[in-house]
C-alpha cells in the first residue's frame, strides 16, 4: 500500500472569509471567498452537515472507508487495538481572510458528557506566515462573567478581556480546550487538531454563524458556557508558544497534545504510521525501506498508511509538516 497525493478538501460556506493563500499554496484556482479550510486526509464531517468535510481519495473511495475496510493496513495492529479505527487526527491547512469570531473547543470529558462525543478538540497551529491571535481571558476574568458574554454574543466586550500574542512564520501555538481564542487576518497555517468539529462561540453577532446565538452545539447558554475557561496568567498564554523558527522534529514538546506534529526535512526518517504530509517548501521524494520512491513537491498534501512501514526523505530544501495520531501505548 504506497501513499496518495491529495487533492483539496474546502467545504464551501464557512463562517469567515478566506481562501486565497491556500489557493497560492496549491497554485490553482481561488474557490468559494467562504472556503477558508482545506480538511487533509479527513474522515470527519462538518458539525451538521453530513458527508462534508470527508476526504475523497483518488479511485474515488472516501479515505474514512478505506481506513474501515483495513484498519491495520492504514493505522497499524497497536493503534487499532487502542483506538479502533478513529485516526485520531484532524489537519487543515487554514487561511484567515479575516479575523475569526472567538469561540471556544471543548474538552474530552465536557463533549463525553454533554454532546456524546469521545473527542473534544485541543489543537496546534503551524503558523506558515507571521499572524496574531487573542488566545485566553484575562487574569481578573471570572466563571460568572462568561455566561452574559457568551450571551450577548458581541465583540468589543470579549476582545478587550482577552490577551493578545503575535507570531512569526514558524511558531507553533498549543491551544488547550476550554481557552477561548480568535486566529487573527491574515494568518495562514498548518492546523492539527483532535478528530472533531465542535465550536463554542462567545461572539456571533457580527459572523454568519449556523444557528446564530442558538448555534452552540445545541446546548443551553449556562451548559455552554460551563465549558469555558476564566482568565489566566500571561505566563500561561506565553507557555501555549514555541518559536521554533525553521527547526526540525517535534513541533509539541511540552505540550499535552493528543496528537503529533514534526517538521521534517531531507535526511530525516518518519516511523511507520499513519501520516498526514504537508509539503511546506521545496521538493524531494519519501523512500521505503526498499527504496521505492513517493515524490513530494512544494504545495502538495499526501497521507502515508502505516503499510508504507518506515521512510525516509530526501531532498534538498525539502520541509515538510507531518501530523499524526498519538504512539499507541501498547
């Protein structure tokens, strides 16, 4: 079983404007103005709207069947026997055209008891480019402020309640569940999350939100707003940093992440596994144990089964973002 190169996944109509830098990444066409994700190599569905979000593979199978049809050939024995057949990851390239409405993602143990979910959504993002973002409430923020924000749903109230970080092309930012953030314009990158499309919004009156100010998940305001996090220390928010610059390997050190992500360059090997590449800057090729040969050029994005068995990359000025699912402990 070899790798595939895949094409991209924007489901149209999203709730914020992008799209652009994707297109000038893949060098095609800009889709839908509202098309500001690319879901790779996804078995997960858009919250709502079955189907979409699904990555297609090129003989026309949706991956999340391939996946269920030989489980240890995509994922391997040990990864089944922990996690069944969930990849146990999410990757998106993302552009923001514009800033995002703050929102927050829910915990494990919150999606588990209230939206029968066995994921909550803890993320990374890969910044490509430089960016900014507001990422946790301020220190003096109490539980009790959170409902009547969430509530009336504006935004200069949240904003000013929150701190706010820049980046360079290159940090990664951890964001835990429960923090309330805003990925600011402009920004584009590489985005690993948990294997689930569950937002919580604290600011919905400017966006187009789905559902509008009934549109959290389908639960009450108070219950909503239970899964939010009061403020935190600046120290904190600094923590969720790493400015890693161009260095190669782990991208999470530190982090409590449920998922992997590497940056990987010619001369580096990758595990057996499966794998999602973004193909970030210049070309080369991925090399099986017996030499057979996966090209990867600079804009493309490819998942790599746990048959593959163990690669490595080769190339110069090759760099390349790997996102994976948590080693099994088995």
């Amino acid at each position: 079983m070899r790798p595939v190169h895949l094409t991209r996944n924007q489901p149209p109509g999203r709730f914020y404007r992008g799209g652009e830098q994707i297109a000038r990444f893949r060098g095609q066409p800009m889709q839908d103005r509202f098309s500001p994700e690319d879901w790779v190599a996804s078995v997960t569905e858009v919250t709502g709207e079955a189907g979409v979000g699904l990555t297609t593979l090129p003989d026309g199978r949706l991956l999340r069947d391939a996946v269920g049809e030989e489980p240890e050939a995509w994922l391997g024995a040990a990864h089944v026997a922990e996690f069944g057949t969930s990849t146990e990851v999410l990757t998106k390239l993302l552009d923001a055209g514009e800033r995002l409405p703050v929102h927050i993602h829910p915990s494990r143990v919150f999606a588990a008891q209230h939206l029968r979910s066995s994921h909550g959504k803890a993320e990374a993002w890969i910044y490509l480019t430089d960016g900014d973002a507001h990422i946790g409430f301020l220190p003096d923020v109490t539980e009790g402020e959170i409902l009547p924000l969430l509530a009336e749903g504006e935004s200069a109230p949240v904003l000013e309640k929150m701190h706010r970080i820049d980046v360079r092309a290159g940090d990664v930012v951890f964001c835990p569940p429960g923090i309330p953030h805003a990925i600011g314009g402009g920004s584009f990158m590489v985005e690993v999350q948990e294997p689930a499309d569950l937002s919580i919004f604290l600011e919905w009156k400017d966006f187009p939100l789905p559902g509008g100010a009934a549109g959290h998940l389908g639960l009450d305001e108070a219950t909503a707003a239970s899964a939010v996090i009061a403020g935190v220390e600046r120290t904190e928010v600094d923590s969720y940093v790493t400015a890693t610059g161009q260095d190669r390997g782990d991208l999470l050190k530190g982090a409590e992440a449920p998922f992997r992500a590497h940056r990987l360059h010619g001369g580096d090997e990758l595990d057996a596994g499966f794998s999602v590449l973004i193909t970030v800057g210049g070309s080369g090729k991925l090399l099986d144990r017996d030499d057979e040969s996966f090209a990867l050029e600079q804009g493309t994005t490819s998942v790599v089964p746990f048959a593959w068995g163990p690669s490595r990359l080769e190339g110069e000025g090759l760099e390349v973002i790997v996102a994976r699912p948590p080693k099994a402990s088995n």
